[in-house]
C-alpha cells in the first residue's frame, strides 16, 4: 500500500514539473522548514513538493494535476494565519503563491486596486498610499501576509469599526477552483446584484473551496487629520456607554475603540519597562479611541468637546489626549503590547472569539469562575476591539498540558452565550472541532456540502474548518 502511494507522489511531481516552468516545484531537500508551520508553530508537518506557480493558468495547472492524482493540496500564503490552516498535513503539497505577486492596477477614478493574491498586504498599502488613497485594511502582520491570505481569512484589524473586514473591501476577485477551473469575478462596481455574488464562496473559507489568484479591492480617500485618547472607565457598563457616546457625538469618524481590561494594562506597563501609564491611579478599565478626519482643528475641537462631556456625565474618570505622534505612539504600544509580554508569560493560551456585548461580562464572569475553580494559578489578560464584538484573552497556565482545558471551558462557555469561536483569525484545523459551539448542524452540513459541489474529491486544504 505504501509503495503505491509513494510511486504516485513520485509520479505528481514528476507531473507537475514537465507542465510547470524551471524551478516551480520544489522536493527533498530544497524544500527547507519555511513551508512547514503557520505562525502558530503548531504541528509543523515538511510537505511532499512546494509548488510556486507564478500565473493564474500556473495555479490552474497545479489543481487539474492535483485533481487527477487526488493529490491532497495545502494552500500557502504568507503564513502568517493563527489558525493552523496553511500547515501542510501529512502527505499534501503545498502550493505557495509567493510567486504571484505584484499589484496589476490602480485605478483612480474608480477608487480600487487589483493586485496579484501573493502581494504582501503592505505592498498594497503602499501602492495606494502612493496615489494618495487608503486600504483602510490593516494589522500587525502587513509586512509578511498576503492580501489574497487575508481575503481567504477575511482578516479584521483595528479600523473594522469603521471599515468593516476584509470582505467589504472586495470588489472582485478571481479564484480556481479544485478542478482547475479559473472563476473571474472581477467586478469593479459597488452595486451589482446579478445572480449570486460568486466572490463571497471564497472569502473567509480559508482556502477550502478555491484558490484565490486576483483581486479587485475598494480603496477610500486617504484621511489627513487623527485625534488619539486614552481614557479610563470603572466599569464595563461605562465603556459600553463612551462607545455610544463617541459613535453619536463623533459620528462616522471613529477608527479604533480598543478596550483593555486592567488585567491586560497592568501586566503590560508591569512587564514592559520603556512603557509608562499617562495616569497616576489604577482603573478598572483602558480605552483607546481614535478618530480619523479631513480637518485637524475643527476634528480635535469636538474630540475633546465629546470627551469633555464624557468626563462631566462621570462615563469616564479621566482622559489623556496624544499631543503629540510619540505620545499617541505610546498609548498604541501598550494596546499592543501583547506581542512583547507573551514570552515572559508562557505558557499561555491566544483566544479570538466574538459575542454581542451585552453577553461579554456574563462570559468572563463564567470563565473567570471555572478557571479559578480548576486552574487557580492562571492569569486572564483581556483586550478587545469592543465595538467589532471582538474580545482577545491571553490565559496563562502552569504547564502546557492545562492549555486544551482552557480551550474547551471558553469555547463551551462562548457557545454557551452565543458567540464565535473565531472573531477574526479563522477556524483552520485548530479550531475545526470546536466549530459545532458556534454553528448548528444544519449549517456544518451545508458548508459539508459546498465542500462536496466545489472539490468532490477533497483536495484543496482537507480537514480545514470543516469537521469530519
Ligand atoms: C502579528 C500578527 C498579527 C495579526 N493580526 C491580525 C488582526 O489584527 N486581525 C486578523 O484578522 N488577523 C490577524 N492576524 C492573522 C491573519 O489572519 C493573517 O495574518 C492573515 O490574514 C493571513 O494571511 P497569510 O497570507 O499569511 O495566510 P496564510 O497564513 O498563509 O494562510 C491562512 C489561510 O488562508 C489560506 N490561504 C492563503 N492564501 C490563500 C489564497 N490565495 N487563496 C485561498 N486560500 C488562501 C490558507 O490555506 C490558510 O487556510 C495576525 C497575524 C499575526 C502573525
């Protein structure tokens, strides 16, 4: 048995290098460990070959030969998804579209951008930027992932409270199917409601019903003045009521609402030593607003006004406005100063779930209870894009043995409430099992059977999202 499964292996690649150009497939050795694991880490696996078309019709090529085979195929992006969703399995190719790069159009009047899938998002940014325009698409991975990667994810970010993720970004795009079957939806209008909206099979379903290739993308006026605060709250009902507040009060120009716990601020300005707190006592509550505008000076004048009248209403007990670039700098480091305090607080436990906020303080009540009853030493540091719905909990635990217990008791308890298992990094193959607590069954079942009428045979990301 398994000397027909390598003699087929060694035939696909055989295969795929006579219909691929000079040094598109890679195997054995010149593979390397960089095709092997997501940023996770998490069960890095050497894929077979790595192929890297460098064209639509390439990619086409790689899926048709895959079809044939029933080769089983990983789709590779920049690699930078917390999921698990581009780690190859045992046994698959991986296809890395590194080599599909590079912005194709930017069209000005029409205010988008079509850009190849492997073009890193901050290449997009730039190019944009350059022709005085916005991606208003943005987060702490721009440099190494792919806008084809964060279409497949529908990545969110920091600015989706005003710009919505990924998928209202997109105009249009163009995918390949299992078989080999290019799909070109290049759609470059707003409106367009002939027939079912094709592009939205293959944003944020990771991969498993298509490859994306291109993508239109819709760009916004670039914005020229920025109004950053920091303020404080003592109770989860008083950030609740400041985000109405600055939604009513400062309408439409809202760009973040990022809500630290004092559990997450403390241990930051604790761990961090460059980082020093704007106030002189502690608060139960951090919230960084920021608005984005045309006009610096009409813009800050109802900032602070808005402000003001949060502070008079005792919404918030004190507020810190950035004077200046560094001083708004700051207040961003330690929103996201997660990236430095993790090491020091390993073992720990990255969760990304959502839920309507009026369930938020029952879930972490509940979930604070069960781990204090069952992991008293663990730590559960809080932060959130509370306007997107969107909690991050970082939970320390003593080893990592505990750390699949502190998943299951906060998927259990978001299902319990409601919620999503996955605010905005996917469900990959980490999360796949947990999927029943955020969806019915009727809902996997169709999603099953999408799977089944776009890749009968199964090849394209297998056991990605979908449980079974
Ligand atoms: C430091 C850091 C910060 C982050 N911050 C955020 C954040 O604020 N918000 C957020 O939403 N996410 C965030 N992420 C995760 C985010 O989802 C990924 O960074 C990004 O969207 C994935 O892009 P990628 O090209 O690296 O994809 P990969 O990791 O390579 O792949 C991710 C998934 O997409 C599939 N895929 C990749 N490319 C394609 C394609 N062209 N066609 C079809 N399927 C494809 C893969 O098979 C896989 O299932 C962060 C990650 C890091 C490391």
């Amino acid at each position: 048995m398994s000397a027909i499964s390598v003699s087929v292996r060694d035939g696909i690649v055989d295969r795929l290098r006579t219909r691929l150009a000079d040094g598109a497939v890679l195997s054995g050795a010149d593979i390397g460990d960089r095709y092997s694991v997501d940023y996770t880490g998490e069960n890095p696996h050497r894929p077979v070959a790595v192929v890297k078309p460098g064209s639509t019709d390439e990619v086409a090529v790689v899926l048709r030969t895959c079809s044939e085979f029933a080769q089983p195929v990983v789709v590779q992006g920049g690699l930078t998804g917390l999921a698990g969703g581009a780690t190859p399995r045992k046994g698959e190719i991986a296809m890395s579209l590194e080599r599909l790069n590079g912005i194709e159009e930017l069209d000005p009047v029409s205010m988008t951008i079509t850009a190849r899938a492997g073009t890193p998002l901050q290449a997009v940014q730039e190019a944009a930027a350059e022709a005085g325009l916005l991606l208003p698409l943005d987060f702490g991975a721009r440099g190494s992932c792919h806008i084809g990667g964060a279409i497949a994810t529908n990545a969110g970010g920091n600015q989706v409270i005003r710009f919505g993720m990924a998928r209202n970004l997109v105009l249009g795009l163009e995918a390949v199917l299992a078989d080999g079957t290019v799909i070109s939806s290049m759609n470059k209008m707003l409106k367009n409601n002939a027939g079912y909206d094709l592009k939205q099979l293959f944003v944020g379903t990771e991969g498993t019903l298509g490859v994306i290739t291109r993508v239109v993308l819709r760009l916004v006026p670039r914005l020229s003045s920025r109004c950053t605060a920091l303020c404080t709250a003592e109770s989860f009902e008083h950030a609740v009521t400041l985000l109405r507040t600055v939604q009513t009060g400062l309408a439409g120009s809202i760009s973040a609402y990022e809500v630290m716990w004092a559990s997450y601020y403390d241990k930051v300005l604790e761990i961090v030593e460059t980082l020093r707190s704007p106030f002189a006592d502690s608060h139960s509550f951090y919230v960084l607003v920021e608005t984005e505008g045309v006009d610096q000076s009409s813009d800050a004048e109802r900032f602070e006004s808005v402000l003001a009248g949060a502070l008079e209403s005792e919404t918030i007990t004190d507020a810190v406005i950035a004077r200046s670039e560094g001083e708004r700098q700051t207040f961003w480091a330690i929103r996201d100063g997660v990236g430095e305090i993790t090491p020091a607080l390993s073992p720990y436990v990255p969760l990304d779930v959502s839920m309507d906020i009026v369930a938020m303080p029952r879930f972490l009540e509940a979930f604070d209870r069960a781990l204090a009853a069952e992991l008293p030493n663990s730590l559960n540091l809080v932060f959130g894009h509370l306007g997107d719905n969107n909690l991050h909990l970082f939970v320390t635990t003593d080893h990592e043995a505990q750390n699949d217990r502190v998943v299951e008791l906060a998927y259990g308890l978001v299902g319990e409430c409601g919620g999503s298992i996955s605010a905005e990094h996917g469900v990959g193959s980490l999360k796949r099992d947990f999927l029943h607590h955020s969806r019915t069954s009727r809902e996997i079942d169709l999603m099953g059977r999408l799977k089944q009428a776009l890749d009968p045979r199964g090849i394209l990301n297998p056991g990605r999202v979908i449980p079974g």
